[in-house]
C-alpha cells in the first residue's frame, strides 16, 4: 500500500521507521510545510517523493492511505481535506480538539465510504487484547476499580504547552489512561467529575479524573505533565489484582491474588514497534473496503473524545 505522511516531526518518525519495514508498505509521499525539511525525510526513510505543502499530497493519485502527525488543532482541517480529496486517514490522537469536529468528520468519512481512524496503539496491541480476555475470563474476580498515574515531563514542548496548538496534559496524554479506562470498564458512565492545576500558558498541567460505570466500577486517574515519568496502573477486582506496568506501551501484566501475593506475569511479546499493530490493521481495513477498524470503531471514538470534551468542562 502506498503510503502518504502529513506532518514529519518526531511522531512521524516512529511511524515512519516501522513503515518502512513492513513487507506491505511502499513509501511513497511525505509532504511538509518546509520542502527541505520533506526532502530531507524522504531520504531518511526511502519515500519516493516529497512535497513543500500539503495540497500535493492531497492530490496525490497514487497516495492510499494518509498518516498525519501534526499538532491537534490542525487535524480537523486536515483530515477534512484528505477526505474530500478521497483519502483514507490514519491521525495521531487525539482525532480532534472537539467532540463535533469528530462527528462532522465521520459523517464525511461515511457519506464518501472512506477509513477513517485516530491512532491509538494501545488498543491493537497483543497484551491489551490479553488483558482483555484475562478479565473476560474473572482470573481476578469483579472489577471493582482502575487506578492510574501518568506523569511524563512535557513543559518544555511547545505544542503541549501551547492553547493554540491544543496543548495540555489531557488530550496529549490522557488518552492512554482514558483508553485503558474504556478497555477495562467501557464507557456507560453514570458519573464523572475532574479537577485540573493550569500552567501559566492555561493549558492543563495537572488532572485528576474520577468516573463511575453504571456497574459501580471507578476509575481514578491522575495525568500529569510536571514532574517525574511514572506511568503504572492497577485494576482492583473481588478476588485480587492486576498491575500493569507503563500504561501508554503496556509491557508488562502481572497478577496478585487476594493476599498481594504474586501469581504469574505476562512481558509484552517482541514486536517491530509500537506502532505496528495500528498501521497493519489500518492497511487491511483499507485493502477491505472497510470504513473503520473493530478494535476501535467511531461509535468508541467519539465516545471517548465526548468524554473529554466534558472533562474538560469540569
């Protein structure tokens, strides 16, 4: 599949280096606002052409899939363009800024039959889907809680710390906890309520999120972007518990029984990337004819930038 990348910062170069070592991947087009910084990118990792804007890319009619890596107030614009060129887009979370910026896009992605997907790693990878079947399974009993604290230092990085840019602690990595929250526990919360510390730019450095499922299960959550990089969860549950170790690569599950004591631990199996999940069931949703992916359908989508939306209310 011919691949096209919109936007070639530091994102894109994971992407980028994990795509060009897939069997079903031809790198074909990256387009940057800055043609030396695109051509510079093209060599690095083996596309066939690079473009100074974005319009090219666009029309492009060779490009089969778009993958856009750019800061969060720009992806409404941007995917609204690749779709009405007849575009398939794969966009680094969060999709959009706002919840009807989503719906207005998925109402285009549908009514022109084309994939649309935000791209969140966590939920194709091997050991989410077995966290999955674990809980399926009651090896711990009732879910009874999801506790979680993401801190990663990012006050030095301009888009994060940029209103304009859509910066702030939750949409730039409170999706990972939020989507191990939705895995874990779904999204039918009958409560929700958040607490936020801003930076002197106001955006959100600091949040604490407290949900609550129609089940009774909670989910606390702490997302941070001051302080030291810490990022372990535990799911609390009737007959013991799981911790699963760095929440936004998950590599690492272990399980305890009632008493804290240790039972077994799954490591994340070797993979090429964290990215290579996503971008594979991408290919073959595209390939199909498909719209959207099972593991992470619009309904859940917009579901979970909903929820943001009304966090960020809070």
């Amino acid at each position: 599949m011919k691949l096209g990348f919109l936007g070639l910062g530091q994102m894109s170069r994971g992407m980028a280096w994990t795509a060009a070592r897939l069997p079903e991947v031809e790198m074909w087009a990256c387009a940057s606002r800055d043609m030396d910084r695109a051509e510079i990118f093209k060599q690095e990792y083996g596309f066939q052409k690079a473009y100074g804007n974005y319009e090219d890319l666009y029309d492009d009619p060779e490009v089969e899939l778009i993958y856009i890596a750019t800061p969060h107030s720009f992806h409404y614009e941007q995917i609204r363009s690749c779709l009405e060129a007849g575009k398939p887009v794969l966009c680094e979370k969060p999709l959009t800024v706002h919840a009807w910026e989503s719906d207005e896009l998925i109402r285009l992605a549908e009514k022109k039959h084309l994939f649309l997907l935000e791209a969140q790693m966590l939920r194709f990878m091997p050991l989410v889907k077995l966290l999955q079947s674990i809980l399926r399974e009651g090896c711990i009993g009732q879910v009874v809680s999801f506790n979680v604290c993401y801190s990663y230092p990012l006050e030095y990085k301009e888009r994060v710390m940029s209103p304009e840019l859509g910066g702030g602690a939750l949409l730039d990595i409170g999706v990972y906890p939020l989507t191990l929250a939705d895995l874990i526990m779904g999204h039918d919360y009958v409560h929700m309520a958040s607490d936020v510390i801003l930076t002197d730019s106001g955006v959100d450095a600091v949040d604490e999120i407290i949900l609550r499922t129609r089940e009774n299960m909670m989910a606390n959550i702490t997302v941070s972007i001051r302080g030291s990089n810490y990022s372990d969860a535990v799911i609390i549950a009737t007959s013991g518990h799981l911790v699963l170790r760095d929440v936004n690569h998950l590599n690492r599950i272990e399980q305890y029984d009632f008493n804290n004591r240790f039972i077994r631990g799954w490591d994340r199996p070797d993979q090429l990337s964290d990215y290579v999940h996503e971008l594979r069931a991408a290919i073959s949703a595209v390939r199909e004819g498909k719209c959207q992916c099972q593991e992470y359908d619009w309904e859940t989508m917009l579901a979970q930038q909903r929820l943001m939306d009304c966090l960020r209310k809070e």
